[in-house]
C-alpha cells in the first residue's frame, strides 16, 4: 500500500502535525463533535441549523445527526468543556445554506471568500463556532 500524507488537527496549534505515513489506517466515517451545557437547548438549534430533528440519541448526553455515506455531527452534554468546540460544515449550495439560515433565525458572521471558498461563521447557544464553508471546486 502506498504511502499517504496524514493531517491531524488538536484544540491547540502545538498539537496539529502533518505527517507520511506509509502505515495510515483507514477511516469510514468521521463524526465532527461539539460540547454543550444544556443538551435541549442544543438539540433545538441543530434541529434548526440541520433542517431535521436528531437522527440518534444513542444515550442520554448525546444527540448525532448523520450525512452518509462518511459523516456525522455529534452534540454532547458536557457542562465542564462546554463552548469551547468548534467544527466546520462544507456545504454545496452556500448561498441557499446561508438563505435558510437567515430564514430559521440563525445569525451568521461576514461572509470570507478565502483561497478555496467562502465561509461563514456560526455560534451555538454555548459559544461554540461552526464554521459553514462551501466546498470547494474541484
């Protein structure tokens, strides 16, 4: 098997690396993850973000909305890490995305066109920062 470069990301910048591996696991699915005090609360606003209520509560403190074939959102009621998680949402119609945003109540930060493609940035009710980018042509 061929080698593969390898990118992880942790909460601070002295944690991210990018690396060569020639050993790389394969990953199925990823699961993006926020941390939320008060789990109703939080429920009510992805509901909203989403268009759709959870698709799982697979335990008490936890609500997850799936985006097959290879992905997820994940909320978890966590008072102790709560607001201090952030995730990034590609999107392929941005400029709809941000309508029925707009539409649902949902406040959104300037509009960035960066390098790749436009984003936008969004808080949850416990400060979390989701960013919403388009994705990017290809």
């Amino acid at each position: 098997m061929p080698g593969e470069w390898i990118c992880v990301f942790g909460g601070h910048p002295a944690n991210r690396r990018i690396f060569w591996s020639d050993r790389a696991m394969p990953v199925t699915v990823s699961l993006a993850a926020v941390a939320v005090a008060d789990l109703a609360r939080a429920k009510e606003f992805y509901s909203r973000l989403f268009g759709r209520p959870a698709d799982l509560e697979p335990m008490p403190s936890l609500a997850q909305w799936d985006f097959p074939p290879s992905g997820g959102f994940q909320v978890v009621e966590n008072a102790g890490t709560a607001g201090a998680s952030m995730a990034t949402l590609l999107v392929s119609d941005f400029d709809d995305f941000l309508a029925r945003l707009h539409r649902s109540g949902i406040a959104t930060g300037e509009v960035i066109t960066g390098v790749l493609s436009r984003l936008t940035r969004i808080q949850d009710p416990a400060a979390n920062v989701i960013t919403i980018a388009e994705v990017p042509a290809r």
